[in-house]
C-alpha cells in the first residue's frame, strides 16, 4: 500500500448559530478546515481532516498546520500506508511538535486501513460497542436571558446535554448557569467550561456559589499545578481538556487524582493514533472518556465518534456533531441523530465519502 500522492484541500465552513464566543472575548466565526487526501498505488484513497477554533484557542492555527503538512507530505510519498505507527514516528522525527499538523495525515491513514480490511474505524480501534454516542451542544458565552434561550432551543432541537461556557466574571458566570439551569428540564445534564480562563480563586468563588447546582466542572484553569491546587475544593466532578494534551500528563494526573474523566481532541494530541493510547490508559483507570476534536465536518466528525463508539459505553460522557456547527458539507456520511444521540456511519474506514471537486482547486499536492 504505497502512498502515491497526498493532496491538500482547504474549505471554510460558517457557523451556523453565528459568531462563536469563549471565555476573554475570543471569537470566531467558523472553521478554517485542512483536508488531506492520501493516494495508494493499488487505488485507494483516505481523508483526513483538521480544523482548528480560531488561532485562540489551542497553539495551532490553519496556515500553520498546511505550512508544517506542506513540509511533510514530500517526505512521506513513496512510504508503506500501512505502517501507521512508523509513519508517525517518522513525522515527529521529520518535525518536532506541532501535533495538530499531524492529526489529518494520520486520520487518512487510519481511512485507508479501513477501506482496504473493509472494517469501519470502530471496528479497527478496539471493536464497537453499541452503535450510539451521546451528543451535548456548547452554549456560547452571551447574556443569561439569552444563553437560557440558546439551552432552550437545543433542547427542543433533542439535545439532552448542554456545556455552559463560563470563565469570565464569576458573578456573571453564576448568573449565566443559573438562568440555564432554570430554563431547561432538570434531566438536563450540564458542564461548566471555562476554557482554562479561571485562576484559582475565581475557581473557588464559583464552586461556593453554585453548590446547590448539580454539574460537572471543565477546565477551570489553564496550569496543570492551578487545576491540582483548586481539586479539594471541587466536591463535583473534574474534567480535563486543555491540559490533556499527551500520555504524560494523563499519567501524571492519575497519579495525583486529579481528574474524574477527560476530553481528548484529535488535532490536540496528534491523531487518532495518539488519542488511542491516551482512551486506553483512561479506560485502565475508569476515567470518563470524551473525545471529539477543535472543529470540522463529516470527515471529522466520523472520525472521533469512531473512536468514541469503540470506548466502553460505562465510560463514554458524550461527543459533539460538528457536522451539524456548519453550513456546508465535505462528505457524504450517514449520521443518524435521535434522541440526543448519534449513530456515526457503518462503512469501511470513516465511512464517509469525499468527492474532491466540491473543494474547488488543492491549494498543494506531493506526488512521486
């Protein structure tokens, strides 16, 4: 399975609620998304996708990742597909750091593997269980009044599950999640996001305000040793997303008792291959196990509920659509959404399929 070629498409995707806001006055509009197409001799093709939130929200930025693919691809045509662990181990040795440039090729590589075993991604990456993940939808950061109104109309459009984005001004930040939880059923399952946006004393205020609240707590702050510190005051639920950003820390964490469940994105740790690893280490522990990504569309999205749908159902939290975010398309893929949850697709790899031509000319090919 000889890489033949490995083309670069760019495609910008709108949001379709509008302007998304996080903690600090960050903003976007949309995501700004890096296709990869992988080629083999025999005839296949595999995609791979990486989109990130702005240039705020994680160190990746889109022209940074095609600058570093553009920098890679060359130097991987020519190599065997199917060696996916040696491919990853060459990117790092051809480019140090920068996991998000990585995350595409790998997903296309992962595609590729599938198709040609004629297996869906779940089925490669420890075997499925069930066929449905539960979904949540993000509520930017606006007034109270209206962010009860956004939780209100998800929960009419099914969602059962609603991530409150705080870490702005504490007072405000209560009133947000209180005005939330008294718009939407008390079934209503509600995290706390702060996007690392919080130091420690801001921590402490909003976990004394809102302790009548029933809700998990999502990165309260930005340092490993920030979030360690403020643990014995957290009498709820601690989840980890920013910090969790390899194996290490995941370790580390464990060992301090730090965190009761994780938020692992794709293009954050590298790719499906990492975030594998990172699933398994939390499986071994019973840590609640999220997994999604910084943005994108069906490529993406089939690609981390792959991965989540082959992570025991005891320890699945939920994942996101975000097929569902945008306005346009980059795959056929048959989703199924119902009842809060989704079922991804069936077929083999991503089970989606790409026609190219829809993303108008490659913006970059490596060919032999």
């Amino acid at each position: 399975m000889t890489i033949e070629s490995i083309t670069l498409f760019r495609q910008w995707q709108p949001f379709r609620d509008g302007t998304y806001r996080c903690s600090g006055g960050r903003s976007a509009e949309g995501f700004d998304s890096t296709i990869v197409e992988i080629r083999t001799r025999d005839g296949h093709a595999g995609y791979g996708e990486m989109a990130p939130l702005g240039s705020f929200y994680d160190p990746a930025f889109a022209e940074g990742a095609r600058a570093a693919m553009r920098e890679l691809c060359p130097r991987l045509v020519g190599a065997d597909a199917s060696g996916i662990e040696k491919l990853n181990r060459r990117m790092d040795l051809l480019l140090k750091g920068h996991p998000y440039a990585k995350a595409a090729i790998d997903m296309a590589l992962w595609d590729l593997a599938g198709k040609r075993a004629g297996q869906p991604l779940a089925a490669l990456t420890g075997g499925a269980e069930g066929n449905t993940i539960a979904l949540y939808r993000s509520l930017a950061q606006e007034a109270p009044d209206a962010m009860a109104r956004r939780a209100q109309k998800y929960v009419a459009e099914g969602y059962r599950r609603l991530q409150v984005k705080v870490g702005l001004d504490v007072d405000e930040d209560v009133a947000r999640l209180e005005a939330v939880r008294a718009a939407v059923p008390s079934a209503t399952v509600l995290f706390c996001d702060a996007n690392a946006s919080w130091g420690t004393a801001e921590v402490r205020r909003f976990l004394s305000a809102t302790r009548s609240i029933d809700y998990v707590l999502e990165q309260p702050c930005a340092s490993y040793e920030e979030n360690l510190a403020v643990r014995s005051a957290c009498d709820r639920p601690l989840v980890l997303d920013e910090t969790i950003d390899g194996v290490d820390v995941l370790l580390r964490a464990i060992s301090d008792g730090l965190v009761d469940g994780i938020t692992i994105k794709l293009a954050r740790v590298g790719g499906i291959t990492r975030a594998k690893l990172i699933r398994d280490v939390a499986i071994a522990r019973n840590l609640k196990i999220t997994i999604e990504d910084t943005g994108g569309a069906e490529i993406d999205t089939s690609a981390y509920c792959a991965l989540m749908l082959s992570t025991p159902e005891s320890l699945r939290q939920h994942t996101v659509d975000f097929h569902n975010w945008v306005t346009v398309s980059n795959a056929r893929a048959e989703f199924r959404i119902e009842g809060g949850a989704i079922t991804p697709p069936s077929g083999p790899g991503l089970g989606v399929e790409v026609d190219t031509k829809m993303f108008g000319d490659p913006i970059f090919v490596a060919r032999q």
